[in-house]
C-alpha cells in the first residue's frame, strides 16, 4: 500500500501529472520534457525523482542523455485500484436500480 501512497502523493503534483502525460507518448529526455515548462532543468529532475521513486516512471543512462518512460507497474497498481472503487460503484448502482424497479410509481397529482 506504501507504493499505492507515493503514486498518489507523486500524482498530487499538476506538473508531474503533465510529465506523465507527455511519457504516455513516449520515452523522452530530461531537456525535452523541461522544454514546456518555466522552470529549470533540475527543477524537472526533482519531479522526475519524485515519480521515479514511486515507480510510475523509470530512467536510463544513454550517454550523455537520460530518457525516461512510464513505468507498466507502477500504472498498472494504480489501475487496479481505481478498478477495485469502479466496481463498487457499478455495484452500488446495481443496487439502486433494482430498488427503484420494486418501487411502485405514486400516482401523478392533478393539476
């Protein structure tokens, strides 16, 4: 759950959220992703440490370059998460449309 904690805490961020969001298409450098923002190159690296280290994303070393992609696990925990809460809610649902088939409909007051 600890992992679950920092993904959400990582997510908390509006910039992290866009840096996952340019990840999703595709691996890209440390300079690339700065480029949208007004903030400095290791301002970027200090998010990026942040969702490396609750496992949404992950960095190599490529010479002088350090791309960066969506880590699949650390996605794929937070999906099935949300998962677990959108099957409560279908069931939740469920429910309430089984209740309102049973109820009677009152009669219409006459105008």
């Amino acid at each position: 759950m600890q992992t679950l904690d920092s993904s959400f805490a990582a997510l908390a961020d509006p910039t992290r959220r866009a840096i996952l969001a340019r990840l999703a298409l595709g691996e890209t450098t440390v300079m690339e992703l700065a480029k949208p923002f007004e903030m400095t190159q290791p301002a970027i690296s200090r998010h990026l440490k942040v969702l490396e280290g609750a496992g949404l994303i992950v960095r190599r070393v490529e010479g002088t370059k350090r791309p960066c992609r969506l880590a699949p696990a650390g996605i794929k925990e937070i999906d099935q998460w949300l998962a677990m809460l959108r099957d409560a809610m279908a069931k939740n649902y469920d429910r309430l449309d089984v209740l309102l088939a049973t109820m009677k409909p009152e009669d219409e007051p006459q105008p």
